[in-house]
C-alpha cells in the first residue's frame, strides 16, 4: 500500500470512558489500556493517525494497566502517548466531519457513560452516515446500543456485531454489577450478535462496522478497521 494513501486519511477517532467505578461497588474501573495500545499499534502501524476523546475531556480513568504486555508497556512509556491520555478532547466538542472513522474502547466504565451520552449518538451517526466506519471491542460496544440514524433505526439493527458476552460478564462475576448485559441489549435492538467460546479472539465485519468480543479481539479489531480504511481509501 502506497503511503500516500494512509496520508490522505483522516484520522480515526478513539473514544475512552470517563467513568471510574463499577456501579455501586468501591471497584476502580475505566479504559481497558491494550483496548486502546493493540488497536493503536495497527493502525499507527499504518501510518494512520489517530485522535483521542473522552466523554468529559481531560484525563479518563484507566484500567487494565498490565505493563507486562510489551505494547501496553511501550505506549505507557511512551511521553507522546501519555500527553495524548492526559489532555483528550470532550466528545461533545468533536467534529464528526474531521474523522474516517471512530473507535470505542471497552473496559467497564464504558457500560455507564457510552449509552447514556448524546455526543456518542451524534458523533457516531454522524461519522456513519458521511461513509466512515464504527468500530468498538468487547464493552466498547455498550456505545452503540443507543445510537440511531437519521431514519430512526438503530445503527445495530440487522447487523452482523461481536461484544462482551452474557458468559464472560458471569465468568468475571459482574452481570449484577453492570446496568444491563450488553450481548443481550444489543440482541434487542435487533443485532445479530456472533458469540464465541469465552476469551476466544472473535471479530465481527459487517460493511462498515466492525466490532470485537473482549480483550484478546482488540488487536485484530484494529487491523480489519486498518484494512477498511485502506482499502477505501485506495479506490
């Protein structure tokens, strides 16, 4: 692929939670950090620029902060990287029209403030219905459940998607702490969700979105939303 065709890209937009406990628990929550450092790696990788935003702007809590994993631990040593985390754009501020595409994070703090915010609705309408591509991966997914297009019907509907499953909320002990199931409530809004065994990578791509079940997708996320890219753009 030419570089010049990762150039004339906009960028992509990556969206973090702002939200920092689980529920009514004293549990620390936030971003999942290798939901955001593998899919980064792919498409930075590509020479895809990237830009960062926050329900609320500023600093978003972090989790998952696992510096064992070789990527997590060079992007959170990396002081351009950390910059970028500290300072993130509110997303109510964000002009869909800059951006080839917009990604959501998971980590738990996604399920209390992605559905409930009106900048994700719009932004996310937005960016898909100009022609760019939605992507999210395991609790990320939470930010769709309420998005709609201009003609009413929810974004999900009818569509192919991967996301936390009912299972793996039971196995990690918090179906009763989250505000709902997500596999579920996106069922319900007329996905056609595509489970795997729990923990297994699975990513889902149905035209322009693309989703992914938990941690272990995230990687591959980024680069079926690199290859998208690319691929359009090189047409």
């Amino acid at each position: 692929m030419s570089p010049n065709v990762s150039a004339s890209l906009k960028p992509v937009l990556f969206v973090l939670t702002s939200h920092g406990v689980k529920g009514s628990t004293d549990q620390p929550t936030g971003y999942y950090l290798g939901e955001v450092t593998h899919p980064l790696a792919e498409l930075e990788a590509a020479g895809i620029a990237v830009e960062f935003a926050s329900i609320q702007g500023g600093e978003p809590p972090v989790d998952g902060l696992e510096v064992e994993d070789a990527l997590n631990a060079r992007y959170w040593n990396d002081a351009g990287f950390r910059a970028a985390v500290r300072d993130t754009q509110a997303l109510d501020a964000a002009d869909a029209s800059r951006y080839s595409a917009i990604f959501f994070a998971g980590g738990h703090g996604a399920m209390w403030d992605f559905p409930v915010s009106d900048a994700v609705r719009r932004v996310t309408r937005e960016i898909f219905e100009a022609g760019g591509a939605v992507a999210a991966v395991c609790h990320g997914p939470a930010a769709l459940v309420n998005v709609t297009l201009s003609d009413g019907a929810y974004l999900v509907a009818g569509k192919r998607v991967s996301a936390f499953t009912d299972e793996e909320e039971a196995a990690v002990g918090l179906s009763d702490v989250v505000p709902f199931l997500l596999a579920s409530t996106l069922r319900e809004r007329g996905a056609l969700h595509q489970p795997a065994p729990n923990w297994s990578r699975q990513v889902v791509v149905d035209g322009r979105l693309i989703t992914g079940q938990n941690p272990q997708s995230a990687g591959a996320v980024g680069a079926a939303l690199r290859e998208l890219l690319l691929t359009r753009a090189a047409v």
